[in-house]
C-alpha cells in the first residue's frame, strides 16, 4: 500500500494586479507632481540679484541665449556683428526716443555676447539699459 499522496506540480503564477496597481499610483504621482511652465523662442536661465521693482516705462526686450543667439521682442535678429545688432536696434526704436532696452541675458551666456549688447544699444543711442534677474528664494 502507497500512503503517500502525489500532489501535482502546480506551477508559478504571476499576480498583474499589484503591478498594474503599483504603476498606476506611480503615473498619478508623476502627473501630480509635474511643474508646467512657459516656454519663450530662446531657453533663458536668469541670474540672480537683489533688485527694486521693475521699472513700467516701455522698453524693448533682447533676449541672449547661452549660445550666443540674440532675439529682439521674440524675434531672432541675424547679429553677424555689433553694427548689424546696432541696425536692428536702431529700427526698432524709430520714432521712440525714450525707449529703454532690457537685456534677458541667460546666465551661462558668455560675458561677450552681452558686452556685444551693450555696445550696440550705444550705437544705436540707447540711453537706458536694464538688466532682467531672478529674484533670490
């Protein structure tokens, strides 16, 4: 007489449910935490300082990339030197003699391309340069 029983060999199974639950509180959670953000034509990365409040007079904004691009009010401007960078500035102020510049400088962008800046916004008789920042946490 054989007493002992032969149980059969059941093989493994793989539960989706808890995965699929698992997954699921991950995608809400990445979803959730997501920051969205306004995007401009040139990625701009501010440095920061301490500064007093904005001035409201009108003003034209020539944004610098860290690549040295040059973008005038969300335009690019071909800026194959200063008088050309000076030209496009010199139209835009046409016929606004009090118009200030405001330089949207990327902080990784080199200390020449905004040099180059400020000497065209002096060819084209820009009296008033501002400097755009982030402001400290």
């Amino acid at each position: 007489m054989n007493f002992h029983h032969h149980r059969a060999h059941d093989e493994p199974e793989i539960n989706l449910i808890p995965l699929i639950d698992v997954l699921l509180v991950i995608l809400i959670f990445l979803a959730a935490s997501t920051s969205f953000t306004r995007h401009r034509q040139l990625q701009v990365a501010l440095p920061q300082a301490q500064a007093q409040a904005p001035d409201t007079s009108p003003f034209l904004e020539l944004a610098i990339s860290r690549d040295g691009l040059y973008a005038l009010d969300g335009h690019f401007v071909d800026a194959a030197d200063d008088a050309s960078l000076a030209e496009s500035l010199r139209q835009a102020v046409s016929g606004r003699p009090d118009i200030a510049l405001r330089i949207d400088a990327d902080g990784q962008a080199t200390h020449a391309a905004v040099v180059r800046a400020l000497e065209a916004a002096r060819l084209a008789h820009i009296g008033k340069v501002h400097f755009l920042t982030q402001a400290r946490p």
